[in-house]
C-alpha cells in the first residue's frame, strides 16, 4: 500500500467472497479518508504497456464490517477468477481505478484458462476445476488438500497421508466411503501422476514445512500439482472469455467453486445442476456435490448474454441466470 497524501494504491488478489458479494477490500489509510455516504465511480483497465478501459461503474459505496473496510456493489467481470491479482488507485475523492495485468502468454492452470496475473495458491484453494477424469473416490480425495492443505508457491497442496485420508471421510457430504476405497483411489492418482509423494517436515511446534528442514522430524506427503502450461489454440478457442475480455457472448465451462471457508453451503439448485451434469459426464460412483462447495453450470457471459451479477447472488440467495446454479 502507497499513500502519498493524493493518492492511495494498493494490490490485492481476489477472492472468492469477493466474487460472491460484489466486493472490493481497501486499506485503512482510505477508509479513513472516504466518505461512506459518498458514491464512488470506477474505472476497470487492463494492460501493462498500453491500457485500455473495460468496463466503468457508479455508485459503488465504502462499507466497515466489524473494523475491516471494504467496497461494496461491485460488479466483477466474467473473466475474474479467484486468484486474479488487483491493482488500485484512488485519487480526487471519488474515483477510482482497478487494473488487471495481463500474462505475456494465457496459461492453463489446472485444466482452467487464466489471461491475467493471478496467486495460484489462491486458485488451488478456492477453484476447483480439476484437470482430469476422475470417479466420486477420487474427487473427494483431491478436495482433502486443496481444501485443508500446506500451499506452496506454485501452487501445489500437500498433506499427509492419514490427514488426507481422516478428513476425506469425514468431510463426506452424503454416503461416506470406505477407508480401503479411499487408499485405492490414492494408488490408482499415484499412478496416474494426479498425486506425487514429496518430503516434508514438521517441527516441534508441530507446524508442516515443505521442502523438508534440517533438525526437523521428516514426513511424507501426498502433493497434487494443479498442471501449468502455456495455452494453445485449442484452449483459447475453447476459451472465448479473453476473446472480448468480457464484452461479448461466450460460454464459461461448468466448474467447482469452493465456498465452505465462507461459512455457506450450496443451494439445492446448485446440488441438483451438480448431479445431473455429473450422470451425463459419465464418472462412476455417487453423483453427489463435494461438501464445502458449490457448482456453476455451463452458462453464457458477455454483453449479448444475461450475465451473472455476484451482488444479486447474495440478495437473492441464487442466481437468476439461465443454466447457472449459484449458492443460497
């Protein structure tokens, strides 16, 4: 955070609540200068050498939550993807200005197209779209370290062992499965490469390093490493949201969003859309939503298509979008 006395900038990435509620959170050194009752304008941009304005919105209002203060009535464009990094500047009062950067090259992470700079233990943690075929055993073991896992800064969550395996019984949402399903689904990831084993540590405090540090007990640990690879054309294509940066119609794959850490639990709209698109994808075993998430189905974003206004999410308790299913 800068403030020089005109002006106050700063960097955030962008989390999932933020997406939900339609909000932007600011340092203290503005929320001691705005005006709450005062409507603020914003400016979003891309672009790192040469910027160009994509969208612009009014009447967005300074709101505190217990002593954290934050932006209120936001409305993220459809390219935003937990993780994305934020820069901003707020000058003359009123206006504002929020900038994305984009990559010198879009990347898939984890079998999702991403265009701007972004955290990707941000999006280990909070998307969960997985980047292979997996049966209901398998997804449930996943989420464990996604969810509840050591990060690292590419991105990969590790966890041990037996930690993997209590929690993924135990954070089951319906039929819980047996403990020999859950260890043969952790052989049959090792062996496809979905998990590796990596060494870790833990120290007298009982805190999780990785890599391993000297002097500390060594303990083996399950890692997933979300894929990282340069986007082709073929994922770009499949992909139009970067297209018009969120100015025209596009599709958005249906995708896991994690929301339990919110303190939320899906709709049945979102738990039923869940189950029916996973019988007509074909995986084996129950159809039923990870606990801890929520599911958006494969919908239109853009100007020529309803989209998806997070604000609404949180007054309505669901999206009103045609063919999105959104958390209560």
């Amino acid at each position: 955070m800068v403030n020089t006395g005109l002006t106050v900038e700063w960097k955030f990435y962008v989390r999932a609540e933020h997406l939900l509620h339609g909000t932007c959170p600011v340092p203290a050194e503005m929320a001691a200068r705005a005006a709450p009752q005062e409507p603020l304008d914003l400016t979003f941009l891309r672009g790192r050498r040469r910027i160009g304005v994509l969208d612009e919105q009014k009447g967005v209002r300074l709101r505190v939550d217990g002593d954290e203060p934050f932006l209120a009535g936001l409305t993220w464009q459809p390219f935003v993807l937990p993780g994305t990094r934020v820069s901003v500047r707020w000058d003359t009062w009123r206006k504002l200005r929020l900038a994305y950067t984009p990559l010198d090259k879009p990347v898939v992470f984890g079998g999702t197209v991403v265009r701007y700079a972004y955290d990707p233990r941000i999006m280990t943690r909070e998307l969960a779209a997985f980047d292979a075929r997996v049966d209901r055993v398998e997804e449930l073991v996943l989420i464990a370290p996604r969810e509840l896992g050591y990060l690292d800064e590419r991105g990969r969550a590790l966890l041990p062992k037996e930690a993997l395996v209590r929690n993924t019984v135990e954070r089951a949402q319906s039929e819980r499965p047996a403990r020999k399903k859950i260890h043969g689904a952790i052989e049959r990831l090792l062996s496809r490469r979905v998990l590796t084993w990596e060494q870790g540590s833990i120290n007298r405090a009982a805190v999780l390093h990785c890599p391993a540090r000297r002097g500390e007990t060594p303990v083996p640990l399950l890692c997933y490493a979300p894929t990282l690879r340069v986007a082709d054309r073929e994922d770009l294509r499949n992909d139009d949201a970067g297209a018009g940066y969120g100015t025209s119609a596009h599709r958005v794959a249906g995708h896991l969003m994690r929301i339990g850490h919110l303190g939320k639990e899906a709709s049945a709209e979102a738990i039923a859309a869940y189950r029916e698109d996973h019988k007509r994808a074909g995986p084996a075993g129950p159809h039923e939503l990870p606990r801890g998430f929520t599911y958006v189905r494969e919908h239109e974003r853009g100007i020529q298509a309803a989209t998806c206004v997070p604000v609404e999410w949180h007054r309505n308790g669901v999206c009103g979008h045609r063919g999105c299913a959104r958390v209560r």
